[in-house]
C-alpha cells in the first residue's frame, strides 16, 4: 500500500515534467528553422556578397565540400582531442588542488595568492608563450586549455568540499570512518551538484580555450581552419569551423547534462 | 550503582564570535548506570549538546574525563550510537542505504547479511514501501525513524540522543516515544537524551538531570519513581504532574 502511496505523490510532477520536455524538443527545431530561414532572407534583401554574410544554403555547400574531402574530419579531430585532453589534464589537476586547499586553510593562505595572480595574466597572452615553450604541435594547446579549464574547477571544487554538512562530518566521525570513506561516502557525493556547475562552465571554456591557442600558432584545429578561412576570404568556410565549435561546445554540455542526470538523480526525487 | 558511563569535572571552553573565551561546561560530572535511560533538561544555550557531543567522543574537554565501563574514552566508537538534533540524513542515499552507512563503513556492509539486516530495521521503524525512497520524500518524523535505525543496526551499548523528537509534531513525538521505549526495553541499551520537554523527559527516563546555563553544570537531578511500563494517561496524574512542576522550578529559577 506504501508503495502504491509513494506512487501517487510522485505521478503529477512526473507527468508534468514530461509535458514539458515534449514541449521542449518540439521548440528547438523550429526555433532553428525561424533562425536559418531569418539569415536566408536578411541574405537576399540585403545582398550581401558571399564574403560578408553567405546565405545558409552556401554554407551548408561548403560543409558538404569539407566533409567530403576529410579536412573538416581532420581539424575537428584535431580540436576535440585538445579539448579533451586540456579538460582531462586541467580537471584532475583542480580536483586535487581543489581538495587539498579545501581540507588545508595553511594552504590556502600560501597558495591563494599565485592561483589569483594567475588569473589575472589573460590566457590570450600566456598562449604565446606556451607555444613558444611547447612548440606547434597539440600539447601547447593542450595546455592552454587545461589553463583555461582550472579555475572555474578549482573554486567549485573548494566551494563544493567546504560546504559539506558539519553534522554530517561529525556523524562519518562517530562511525569511525577512515579518510577514504569520508572522501568517497560524504565529500565526493555532496559536493558534487555544486560541482557540475563548475563542470558546465568548464566544458564550454575549454573550446575557447583550445581555439585561442590554435590561433596562436597552429598547423591544425577549427581554430587554424577559422585563422586560414579569414586569410583567403573563405567565410562560408569560416561560418563551417564556427558552426562545429558550437557543436562541440553543445556535445560536450550535453554529456555533462546527462551525466549530472544519472548520477544526481536523487536531486530530481522531491 | 555501578557506573556505565562517567563524565568526572568536565570542562569545556569555545572561543566566541568575538575571540573571548565562552565556558560551556564547568565541573559538570554525572553517572549513568548500565541499561538506565537518562534525560538531560536545561534551557537553550547551556551545553546540553556540548556534553553530548564529549559523551560520544566526537569532542574532547579542556579537562576532565569521559570513561565507558571505567575505560577513559578518547576518541568516537562503534558502540556509541548517536542521533542528531536534525535527522542529518545523506540526501544522496535511500532510506535502506542511509540505515545500512554504519554497516558499510565497519565492512560489513557487502554481504547479504548486512543487506538483510537493513532491510529488517526499515520494517522495525516501520518504513516498509520507502526502502527506496530519498529523505526529501520523507516527513520529519520518518526521516527521523531513519536517524533512529542507522544509530541502532550496530547495536550500540549507548545510545546517545540530542533532542531528537524536536522538530516533530505532538503525536509524532508520542508514537516515537512509544517506540523509543519498546527498543530500549528489547535490547537493554544505554540512553543518554537530551530533551527540551519535562514531560517527554520525566515519561522516559529513570532519572532526569537539570543542567544550569554559563557555565553549563548540573543544577539538579531528580529520580522519576514511576512504574513501568507506563502508559500515557500517566502525564494527568497527580504524582506526574508534580515531578514536572518541580523539575520546571529548577530549570526557571536560574
Ligand atoms: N562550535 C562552537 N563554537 C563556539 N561556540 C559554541 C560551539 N558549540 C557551542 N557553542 C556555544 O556553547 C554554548 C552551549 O551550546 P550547546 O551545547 O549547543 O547548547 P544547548 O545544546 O544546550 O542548546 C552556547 O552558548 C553555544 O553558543
Ligand atoms: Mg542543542
């Protein structure tokens, strides 16, 4: 009978959420279709030659062009992997920090103020270096990503592990629980909503982050591809390598999104 | 009276928001007996949940002791159980899961056993159908079943208790005093509880301490002579409504 209770008192906003979703995935097609057929038209009033605003149709030609000769495959392999691999590196770098400044105020006060100064050196201007350091090759960006990435993940991180439940510190304490299980039954699961905010942040500025280093110097990447477009006035080119980063900025939301979903879905049960 | 647990002229300062030293406790000594159930009264502010908190071990005085069957007692143990003033539930856990944490934080938590025995409290705080559910699902005084059947799977010694019933509702807060009763008669614990009622107080326990504020010590203490089991018309009765009287002058002549 309790269960049939519990039922109950979940179905409506069950029902409800659901509503809405459907809802959801009916806008967002056609809120494309209104986009593109806006640009279509803006395109033929004004005629604007291909090199200033090219209309959607020729962009999607050149998509098509790039596709076919394995050059968009090429540099958008070539970006994901810097991304991927900045996100990797400037994520467990700030997880662990992270941790350490949470657990340790000593540390803090030492280190705080080289992780603040750091900040303000904006990465366009560390990005040189980097790659004067670190050469033309993927690692420099890699690097430059993983920079961008850190903060955003180091303060949710702290801010994440700091705000866990005194009382319930005092109760993984009264049970006698070992560093470990502290960590992975309390610390870890409590800060996690808060971290997956950071997450979110961290996603997206890691694309900008591996684009400002590929602009920088680079002989591959959507940024290169951007950097070569502007050169020779390819803009429906160049519309192709910004139309991709924005897909892989909304892939790699979307999996953190989904993520969030699986792993908070006691957030969900209210 | 052979003494359970002891706290000899504990002492205990914090430093307050404006860096003097607050004394919470000072010389406050008490000794309960094995299997005796103890109320501690006292108004706001007086150190109730500070000398709870020494009795667990999850703090430790500026001077003084704590000894368990004459042991000194340093650090929290498993046989300790402690419930919370607020449920202090893991949000993230089910019922089941939130009741079976002690188990898997000695190791015992993975095998069937340990599930079986969880699973068997969610029956005994009568949770049976919520097993699965989060605390948010959960009223106050169910979520507080949960705190009161993750204390108990180890099957402490001593039960310490901080206001658990606080936030409940009168008739919740009867039917979890019934319960509380039934388990502390089954399986013979120790209780330490610390409540704000003196009814709820003199229904419960064998004996009743009255704490005074700044510093918090023992102003009084009283036996409560009632038979058991009691029931609870007992509360109306002259005998009864007379210890409350008493106790209450205690605790408002500071
Ligand atoms: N961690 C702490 N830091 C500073 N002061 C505290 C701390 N814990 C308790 N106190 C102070 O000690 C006194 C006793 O608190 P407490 O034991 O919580 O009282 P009670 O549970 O009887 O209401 C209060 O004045 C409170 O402000
Ligand atoms: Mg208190």
């Amino acid at each position: 009978m309790n269960v049939q209770v519990q039922k109950l008192w979940r179905s409506p906003t069950h029902a409800m959420s659901r509503r809405l979703i459907r809802i959801e995935i009916a806008l967002i097609p056609l809120a494309l279709v209104v986009f593109l057929s806006a640009w279509e038209l803006l395109v033929r009033w004004q005629g604007y030659p291909a090199f200033i605003l090219p209309s959607p149709a020729l962009v999607w030609q050149r998509f098509l062009a790039l596709l076919a000769d394995g050059r968009l495959l090429m540099h958008t392999t070539a970006t994901v992997t810097e991304v991927l691999g900045g996100l990797a590196l400037g994520l467990t770098v700030a997880l662990v920090a992270g941790y350490g400044l949470a657990k340790s105020p000593l540390l803090e006060r030492i280190l705080s103020p080289y992780i603040v100064a750091s900040q303000a050196v904006p990465i366009v201007a560390l990005a040189p270096l980097l790659v004067i350091w670190f050469g033309f090759g993927s690692l420099s960006k890699i690097l430059v990503c993983a920079l961008t990435v850190f903060f955003p993940a180091l303060v949710t991180t702290m801010v994440g592990i700091r705000s866990v439940d005194p009382d319930l510190r005092a109760l993984m304490r009264s049970l006698q629980a070992t560093r470990w299980q502290t960590f992975a039954l309390l610390e870890a699961p409590s800060a996690l909503p808060v971290m997956f905010g950071g997450l979110k942040v961290a996603v997206t500025l890691a694309v900008i982050g591996a684009v400002v280093g590929e602009f920088v110097g680079a002989d591959r990447g959507l940024g290169f591809l951007i950097n070569l477009a502007r050169g020779i006035l390819d803009t429906p080119m160049l519309f192709v390598a910004l139309f991709t980063l924005v897909a892989i900025a909304l892939a790699l939301y979307t999996a953190v999104v989904l993520l969030e979903y699986v792993l908070l879905k006691w957030q969900r049960q209210r | 009276m052979t003494a359970f647990l002891e706290a000899i002229n504990l002492r205990k300062t914090f430093l307050d928001p404006t860096r003097s030293t607050l004394l919470a406790l000072d010389g406050l000594s008490l000794l309960v007996a094995e299997g005796e159930f103890l109320a501690i009264v006292g108004p706001s502010g007086c150190g109730k949940s500070t000398l709870l908190r020494l009795l667990a071990g999850l703090e430790r005085p500026i001077s003084g002791q704590v000894r368990l069957r004459g042991q000194p007692l340093t650090a929290p143990r498993r046989e300790i159980g402690f419930v919370f003033q607020r449920a202090n539930l893991m949000p993230w856990r089910t019922v089941l899961d939130n009741i079976a944490l002690p188990l898997i934080v000695s190791r015992s938590g993975q095998t069937r056993q340990a599930q079986a025995k969880a699973r068997e409290w969610v029956t005994l705080v009568g949770l049976e159908g919520f097993a699965h559910a989060y605390p948010a699902q959960l009223s106050g005084g169910m979520q507080q079943r949960v705190a009161l059947a993750r204390a108990l799977i180890h099957e402490p010694t001593l039960l310490l208790l901080d206001e658990p019933f606080g936030a409940l509702d009168a008739l919740t807060r009867e039917r979890m005093n019934s319960e509380l009763l039934n388990i502390w008669d089954r399986r013979r614990v120790t209780v330490v509880m610390v409540t704000h009622s003196i009814s709820e107080a003199l229904f419960l326990a064998d004996r009743v301490l009255v704490m005074a504020p700044r510093p918090g010590r023992v102003r009084a203490e009283f036996a409560v002579p009632l038979a058991r089991p009691r029931d609870r018309a007992l509360i109306t009765e002259p005998e009864f409504v007379q210890l409350v009287r008493a106790v209450r002058a205690e605790i408002s002549d500071v």
